[in-house]
C-alpha cells in the first residue's frame, strides 16, 4: 500500500524547510543546515529545497531572517510592556540572551567567519527597525540604541563564551544576564548600576 504524500503549498513548503533548518540549527549547530539535511528531515527532496531556495546559502539566509523577525516581535513586545510596567527589565534581557543562545549566536558567528557577512543583514536591519519603533516618542533619545548595542553584544558573548568564562572566573552561569539587567535598569531609571542592582534585588 502506497502513502500519499501530503502536497504542500509553495509557501508551506519554505515554512517546513525553515523550521526543519531552524531545529538542525539548535540541535547540530549552524554546519548542519545543509539543503540535503532539511530535505531529508522534512521528507522531500534536494531538487526540491534547491527550487524553493535556490542554494545553501538562501536557505541559511531565509533562516536567519526568520529567527531575527520572530526575536525582535518578542523583545519589542516585551519591551512596551516594560515601559507599562508590565515586565521586568530581565525578561527583555533573556529574550535577548535567549534568542542567541538557541542558534542565532552560533549562526551569525559561522557566517561572519566563513566570509558571508551579507547574509547578517536580516538581523541588522531587523534589530534597527525594532529600535526606531521603540525610540519614536522616546525621551532618552539615543540612549535606546545604546542600550541595543550593549544588550546586543553582550548577549551574542555570553551565548559563544559566557559559561566558559563566568566558570573560570567564578561567578554563576547567568552572571551576564545579570550584569546585563543592572545595566538596563541604570540606564533607563539614571542611577549608577550598583544603585540599579541594589533596587533591582539581583546584587
């Protein structure tokens, strides 16, 4: 008895390969999201990723656009509600540590390391838009890409070295995202960050 494969629409098709890629990604790392092993995972053929994507390349680039789509609706959302008062500032930083921790760190490193660095454009022009949304209206004027910028790179340190790191020096695993919070807080409430640690309870 034959099986009859489920005939998926042009647009289902690049949302499976994505997702497939995205779970190689945590699972295997960024070497792993090759054509043949989406296909292969997804149950379809190298032939057809190749249609749809064209090559590697386009594939690892649809990917990365979609992880930087999708982190920055959270964090942005998380961030409005911090300025509600609905959130703590550490969500807006494990958001952010999260998001590079799961893939997207290891993703961009590989790509900058193998000479692709315009395939890191999605995430560049994502972040920028999410910041221009958050500091229309916004009196701390630049700081709000400041406060990107730091959160940004410690996140993508910590997600490539920080356990290593805070275990040679001593301190927990999650001492970057601490220090990361202290920072956010001074910033935004103008306070040192060891007041901002102090009234945040996370000294």
């Amino acid at each position: 008895m034959s099986i009859t494969r489920k005939r998926l629409s042009p647009e289902e098709s690049r949302d499976a390969a994505i997702e497939a890629a995205r779970a190689l990604l945590i699972e295997q790392g960024p070497q792993a999201v090759t054509l043949k092993a989406v296909a292969e995972r997804i149950g379809r053929t190298h032939a057809n990723l190749l249609h749809h994507f064209g090559s590697a390349a386009d594939l690892q680039r649809a990917l990365i656009t979609h992880l930087a789509d999708t982190i920055t609706a959270e964090i942005g959302a998380a961030a409005k509600r911090a300025r509600a008062g609905e959130a703590d500032p550490r969500e807006i930083v494990d958001l952010t540590f999260d998001a590079f921790a799961n893939g997207a760190g290891a993703m961009a490193s590989w790509m900058i390391l193998s000479g692709n660095h315009d395939a890191l454009d999605p995430v560049l022009t994502a972040i920028h838009r999410l910041v221009d949304e958050l500091a229309e209206g916004d009196e701390s004027g630049k700081a709000i890409y400041e406060e990107t910028l730091q959160l940004v790179l410690m996140a993508m340190g910590d997600a490539l070295l920080g356990r290593a790191m805070a275990s040679a020096l001593g301190l927990p695993p999650e001492a970057a995202r601490t220090i990361a919070t202290r920072a956010l807080i001074a910033s935004r409430s103008g306070e040192s960050p060891a007041a901002a640690a102090s009234l945040a309870k996370i000294a």
